[in-house]
C-alpha cells in the first residue's frame, strides 16, 4: 500500500499518462451587423414594432456572451431560448448571467486558469553557505506569499523546514525549537488554519531516546508545543491534518493524536503498524495503517469517538483494494495508489467494503493529494506524476518550463495548491515548481 520509490519501471510511463482534450460545447457566432425592426404580438393582442435583440447584444457584448456559449454550461439549452426566443424589450445581461457560468469574467477576459492551464516557473530557493538541494515533502500555506514546507529527510536538520514570501524560498529553522541544544529535532508535516497557527509534527532524539514532537507558530515565531503525554510517544510523527483549529489529528508509528484547542490526547492505533495519512468529512475521522515489518497487510480505520475500528483491510501489492492516502468526502472515500481507487461511505462511517472503484490506473505511484475543494485536487507522485481533478475527471498535467527541462523521472512530493496557484516539489532534483 505504501509504494517503494524504486517500484517502477521507466517502460510503464506513458500508460499514466494519456492525453486528455477539452471537450467544448457547439459555439454560436453572432450574425448580422445591424437592428432588425419587425411586428411583434404583445400579451394584451396589441402589435408593437420592435427591434431585434441582435441591437442589444450585438456587437458591444458578442464577445462576452459568445465566450459563455462557448463553453459547457448546464444552462446552454437556455442560453439557446433566451437568444431564438422572441421578446419584447431589451434582453438584460443580468438576466443571461444569473443563468451562465459563475466563472465567466467581463467581456474579453480569459476563462479562468486552472492547474490544467497555469504557466509554471521554477521558484527561486536561496540556499546561503549551504548548497543541499531542497526537497519538500509537504507544503501547507495560507496564500501564495505566505507557503511553509517540511522536508524530515534532510541530511541537516537546519534543512527540514522552509518559507516562501512570494519572491524565494528561504530556510526557516533559524531561530525555532530545531536550532537551540535541547536535543535533535526534525519536522516531517506542516498545516495551519491561518497565518497565526500553523503547525508541524516530527521528532526529537534527548539523550539517545526518541520521542514525538510537535512544533506551533503563532504569528511571530515557533515554539515547541509537544506536552507531556506526546512525548512520552517513542516514535514519529509523519502527518498532520486539521478540520480547523480546535480539531487537529497527527499520526505515525502506532499513534495518532488529537488536539481539541487545549488538549492533546492520545490514541493506540494498531500495534507495529505505522500510519502515514488521515483524513476526514464532518462527522467521520480515517486513517490508514501498514506494517512496514514486511507483513503484506494495509488497513483501513475509522476513529468511534475513544477508539479506531478497522473497517477494511487490503495486501501491499500492485492489486491493492485501496491507497495509503485519503481524500474524504461526504459519502465518498477516495485514495491514492497506483492510481485512483474510491468507494461509498455508510451512514454509520463504515465503507462499501465490496465496492471499490479504480478510477484511474497509472504505472507510478501518488503521494498525499492536495485538496482545494471538490474541484479542485492535484495528486502528485513517481516519475514525473501529476493530475488534477476538476470535480469531474482526472487529467493528467505536463509541466513545462521554458528553458528548462522536467526530468521525466521527477519525484514530485510536496504539493500545496489554492484556486489561483499551486507549488510542487521535485525532491530528486531539489526544485520547486509554481504554477499560476
């Protein structure tokens, strides 16, 4: 279920990722240069002259309007009424809007960019006296000017946490917990519910005994937040997930935790397993757990107020039933793999355990997915892997940058995106890409 980097095979590429084309709606062009004044019945049987609609719509607004027809809507049939329909009077832009697409703009503006259609660059990282690429495994921001990114792996713990401010990246360990003689520390996983609190998970090692730590920002600076009962964990912590700031669940060997905005508690999940994701809707809390003692075993569980039920279990092989990574929906579960894989979720939180779905099959495999909104997800992973969900397909999205050439086997990891921009990490290479 947890995927070895090195499971992959270069031949199998191209099977994951299949060209996808935009699939437009029929577009009308406006005809006709001038008002047309023609008789029409009133509703009293009176006649009336009046001139055509193509007076008002025509030329000042055609493009706008043109623009919305071309493009799919589940209102084209009335778009179509409202322009062969004969009326009396002016048809009113407001009247066409308030049946369109929310997303057009005004007239000759562009369709909105999404991750299918933004420009990518490479961000500028400013290193100082040290020269270790960058390697985000996992980026949480509030804006795109405001981006933190964790990197637990890194050779040097001054390298395991990082800043964007909009213009580079910048080492941010200065200063923290990290840095001071208390003992060797590193973060894993970052998520905040504002620029005031964010947090980050990991470890500490105190006198060659290993703990859980954790480590809050409040606006001003970091601080160790780790209380007594966390550190008496004698593991990591890899993840970190919040449903808002009195509701934060963290995760790794063995453990979960749960923070209620005073209190953390903590929470015996499976004993030798580690779990590597959570995630949740409003009213159910998943996890899934592996063993990563060579037992071919995954599991699925749910969080039943003091305790986790196992809910579904699965091998470790290509043919897994489901994915170590969760996306949560209200009646849905989604979790990524080598691909795709999802299926219902009951009214008591158990799931349809003889219903999973494979959406989608690909020849690598994700890593945690970011998740904007229900259209708005991009999943990333091996050998240069990275689709966007836009509330109804899976696409997959080719990086490119000019004057720059993507590594067909980048190992992308990190991945942080919002309705106008997202960041994606290469850890192989040490690069972080931004799309906009």
């Amino acid at each position: 279920m947890i995927h070895p980097r090195s499971q992959a095979s270069a031949s199998g590429i191209e099977a994951c990722h299949v060209s996808v084309e935009a699939n437009y709606g029929p577009t009308i062009e406006p005809t006709g240069s001038g008002p047309v004044e023609e008789d029409r019945t009133l509703m009293d049987g009176s006649i009336a002259r009046q001139r055509s609609p193509s007076h008002v719509l025509y030329p000042s607004v055609s493009r706008h309007l043109y623009f919305l027809l071309s493009r799919k809507s589940c209102c084209f049939n009335s778009w179509c009424k409202l322009l062969t329909t004969p009326v009396v009077g002016m048809i009113s832009i407001a009247q066409l809007v308030a049946c369109g697409d929310s997303n057009m703009g005004p007239p000759g503006m562009e369709p909105p960019k999404t991750p299918r259609t933004f420009t990518w660059t490479v961000d500028s990282v400013y290193y100082g006296d040290r020269s270790i690429p960058i390697g985000l495994r996992s980026i949480w921001g509030d804006s795109p000017t405001n981006v933190w990114g964790t990197d637990g792996d890194a050779p040097d713990v001054r390298d395991c946490l990082w800043h964007y401010d909009g213009t580079r990246w910048t080492r941010a360990t200065e200063g923290t917990p990290i840095t001071e003689p208390t003992g060797n520390k590193t973060v894993y996983s970052v998520w905040g519910s504002a620029s005031n609190d964010v947090w980050t998970v990991g470890r500490k090692i105190t006198s060659n005994r290993l703990s859980a730590f954790i480590m809050r920002y409040d606006g001003s600076g970091w601080y160790d937040a780790t209380p007594p009962s966390v550190d008496s964990i004698q593991g990591i912590l890899y993840s970190i997930y919040g449903r808002g700031n009195n509701d934060i669940w963290a995760a790794g060997y063995e453990y979960a935790i749960h923070y209620d905005g005073a209190v953390w508690t903590t929470y015996k999940v499976a004993d030798s397993m580690l779990i590597p994701h959570m995630g949740g809707n409003n009213d159910f809390i998943y996890a899934t757990a592996y063993s990563p003692w060579g037992r071919n075993v995954g599991i699925l569980l749910v969080f039943r107020g003091d305790h986790f039920q196992v809910i579904d279990s699965t091998n470790q092989e290509s043919d897994a039933k489901f994915g170590s990574w969760l996306w949560v929906q209200p009646t849905k579960l989604t979790t990524f793999y080598n691909g795709v894989i999802s299926t219902a979720i009951n009214a008591d939180g158990t799931v349809a355990e003889d219903r999973w779905l494979r959406e989608l099959t690909t020849a690598t495999y994700f890593g945690p997915p970011s998740v904007q909104s229900a259209s708005n997800v991009l999943a990333v992973g091996q050998f240069n892997l990275i689709y966007h969900f836009d509330g109804a397909d899976w696409a997959p999205i080719e990086i490119t940058v000019p004057n720059h050439t993507v590594s067909p086997f980048a190992f992308f990891s990190g991945v942080w995106l919002n309705n106008n921009e997202a960041f994606v990490c290469d850890i192989d290479e040490g690069i972080i890409y931004h799309g906009r």
